[in-house]
C-alpha cells in the first residue's frame, strides 16, 4: 500500500509538557497505518496571540502512512481527547496537547475541518525552525519556495529556542 510522507505539528504548555509530547508520539506509533517516526529536536517557544499563558514545547514530527488525511485527523483528534485536550476551546488558549497537520504530502485541502497544507504554517517560527532540521531543501507545497528560505522570509519576532531534556529527572 501506498505511504504519504506527513509532517506534524505537536505542542503542549499545561502540565508535564515533555510527557504530552512524547505520549502522542508513543499513541501516533501504535497505529499500524503510521511508521518511519522521526522527531525534530524540542523547542521552547513564546505563544503567540495570547501571550497571557505559559511557554510551549514543540517540535515537527515526521512520519509515512497509508491513512488519508481526513483518517489521520480522526486519529490526532483521538489522541488529544485522551490526553486531555478540551473539544470545546477557545482558540489560542492553553492546552496539554496540540497537533496539526502541516504538510501531507502534496494534497491541498480546504475545508471547515481540515487545510492542507496548514494555513498559518508559513507565519511561525515554531513551525518552519524545527520543519528546517528535518526537510530544510524540501519545497514547502503552493509555494514553489524551500522550507530553509521560507524560514529567512518569515515575519514572526518571537523566540524559539531549542531545549534540552534533563535526563536526569
């Protein structure tokens, strides 16, 4: 069966944020349909719009599957619920657990559900910096344009900055 190459989003600022991060990878990999994980390094990050919460943790997520888009997001939608994402939420505020599809592929979607390639993607640091380390030639789809480049072109001012695990903890 045929496998899309698939990059996500994953980010969390409420409660053991190294352990969020992790046990959606962990969930993500349970699923037969999805393989070939590979993780950017984790970023501490400013949130954005709502500045009025803590500090995120993100990286990019990297993955092959043979689910579509819309089976993928049924999957991401699960696994946020399980780890203690709110359904019914206000936009920007603070959460355990974020996923959002970045790229899938080359597919374009376009619907009250889902955008692909993510609309706001190309407007966040959080996104392209650790998108660079895993796919910097890569072009980023609609734009023609690769993804280190959109990285030097992008707006936002806030910091990002990478983060080491203490293992010792």
């Amino acid at each position: 069966m045929f496998k899309n190459k698939v990059y996500l989003s994953i980010g969390s600022n409420i409660g053991d944020k190294e352990s969020n991060i992790a046990s959606s990878i962990a969930m993500l990999g349970s699923y037969i349909e999805i393989s070939k994980i590979r993780s950017s390094s984790f970023y501490k990050t400013e949130p954005l719009y709502n500045e009025n919460q803590p500090s995120f943790l993100n990286i990019i997520l990297e993955l092959e599957t043979t689910l579509t888009p819309f089976q993928l997001l049924d999957k991401i939608n699960e696994i946020e619920k399980m780890l203690g994402r709110e359904e019914k939420r206000q936009k920007n505020q603070p959460r355990t657990i974020d996923i959002d599809i970045i790229i899938f592929k080359d597919s374009f979607i376009d619907t009250t559900e889902l955008q692909i390639p993510h609309p706001g993607a190309l407007l966040r640091k959080f996104v392209l910096i650790p998108l660079v380390e895993l796919a910097s030639d890569e072009i980023f789809p609609k734009t023609n344009i690769k993804i280190v480049d959109l990285l030097e072109k992008c707006p936002d001012t806030s910091v990002v900055q990478k983060y080491i695990i203490d293992k010792k903890a």
